[in-house]
C-alpha cells in the first residue's frame, strides 16, 4: 500500500479532506508557484521556501496543492494526503471536477518562477535548476499508479494548450495546469524527466534521525546523532565549523554551521538561531543512528 504521506515531505496538514473520484484513472498535475514576475534583464530572489509553506497553511489554504517542493534543496511540504483533493486548480460546480477526477489527482506546486536567482545564479526554466528531490518525488507518485505519460505532451513553454474533456476524464498520467480544463494557467513551461527505475519493488526508504527535541541540544552534550548532523551540513555546504575534532559534541560551531542552514532554508531573524527546530531538522535528513 502506498503512503497516502510521501515519507520525505514534512507533513502539514491543512485538514479539509474530501474523496477523489475512483472512476477516473489516476493523474498527477505539475505547477510552478510562479509568486514573483521577472525576465531576463531583471532576474529576482526566489521566494524562500517558508515563505510558501506558510501562505498554503494560512491565508491560501484554499489553494493549496498536495506537494510543496523546492527543486533547489529538495525539501517539500505535504497540506493533503494523497486520497484526498487539494484546491490547487479552478474547479467549477458541475464542471469537470478538475480537483477529484482519478483514482488521485497529485497537484505539486513547485518553487519556481521564470529568471529566479538563487545564490547569484539565474535560472529561466524550472530543468535549469538542480531538481534536487525529483527522483523521490517521482517514485511516491508513481507508487500511486500514475503512468509516465503526458497525455497532452510534455510541457516545453509557457502556453496553454486544454485538454478535451473526453480525454481528460479518460486518461491518465501527468498534466501541466496549463491543460487543465477550467484553468486559463500556462505553467509550469517545463518539467524534469521521468526517472527510469529497475523492475521489482521499491527499495525501503532511507531511514532519519527523528527530531530530538531542542532540548537536546546543548553545550558540551555528547552525541552520535550530533556526529551525523555535523556530516550533513557540511555537506550541505554550511560548514562554519573551525575544527574537525569533537565533531559529536555540540558546541559553537555547530551553533554556526546551523543557522547557516537554517539561512539556506529562508529563515531570517531570531528564526535563524542555531538551534535545530523539527521543521530545519526534517529538511536537514540526518542519517539514523
């Protein structure tokens, strides 16, 4: 059974679950958040990440989708499991049903707009950037017996292109919002390919280290698990460390190297503290112990 929770996105549940429609075969449907308006001669910040998770579980919980994912740190955040709708699309009474027509109907918003600068680097389509999660996220929606197909064709610009109705409730596989009906949206202009995968089962997903509790970190505390976090962010590039001795004890430099991390996540202010929270720790994937 597959998990109605893809295991790598931080659950935030918006409540207001309601039913697909079994009827229908399964379906997945790709957005950019396209939050900012910039082009070529004048790039701007991508959105941080927080920034969106906390618009789709506040004031935008009518619009939110499923899957928030950031494919330049490979984070997500999940507002609806996967049998349930999300509110992502337009969806009229009596129309089509845009938001429950599948078995699932998988809405992933991506963060993204077009010429985005991240660290100094502009990015004009979404598969110029790293896609950092793609693979995992892919597996979690095919798990849900979406096909690889685009039934419209893949997404390649920014143009609108509907799909007929027939063939909308007849078809599975992935759709950009720019082909679904109701919608006048001409995202996501592009999308990152399918990801070949040997027969057989999935392998077992990697297993973290849960959240300690903030608690648990503090000076001179002596840990495996401070170990493994000091790995990951210096494999993060957040490495603000001045020895590589004691690296299983918590002292200031792992105070540094996390609000580093904490910073790469879009946290600002006294948010940014070096003090590992539930949210930056599951974004941070430190191995078990």
């Amino acid at each position: 059974m597959p998990h109605p929770w893809m295991p790598q996105a931080l659950k935030a549940d918006v409540g207001d679950h309601a039913p697909c429609d079994p009827e229908f075969p399964a379906r997945a449907i790709a957005h950019i958040t396209a939050d900012r308006e910039a082009d070529a001669e004048a790039p701007l910040d991508l959105v941080p990440f927080g920034n969106l998770q906390g618009f789709f579980t506040g004031g935008g919980k009518g619009r939110a989708p499923h899957i928030l994912w950031d494919p330049f740190t490979g984070a997500f955040a999940q507002f609806f499991p996967a049998t349930s709708r999300s509110k992502a699309l337009s969806d009229t009474a009596g129309g089509t049903r845009t938001n429950r027509a599948g078995k699932v109907v998988i809405q992933i918003e991506a963060l993204f707009f077009p010429h985005c600068r991240v660290d100094g680097k502009v990015f004009a389509r979404l598969v110029d950037t790293p896609c950092q999660g793609w693979d995992a996220l892919h597996a979690w929606v095919s798990s849900w017996d979406v096909p690889d197909v685009w039934p419209m064709g893949p997404p390649t610009s920014l143009s609108r292109r509907t799909c007929p109705d027939d063939e909308w409730r007849s078809r599975g596989g992935w759709y950009a919002h720019a082909h679904v009906p109701e919608n006048d949206h001409v995202d996501p202009g592009s999308w990152p390919a399918f990801v070949s995968r040997p027969p057989g089962p999935l392998p077992d997903e990697p297993r973290f280290e849960p959240f300690p509790g903030a608690s648990f970190f503090r000076a001179g505390r002596r840990s495996p698990v401070i170990a493994e976090m000091h790995g990951r962010l210096v494999a993060e590039d957040c490495d603000r460390y001045t020895s590589g001795t004691g690296i299983d004890v918590w002292g200031p430099g792992d105070v540094r190297s996390y609000t580093a991390w904490q910073r790469k996540l879009g946290f600002e202010g006294g948010s940014a503290d070096g003090v590992p929270g539930r949210f930056s720790w599951d974004r941070l994937a430190v191995p078990g112990v």
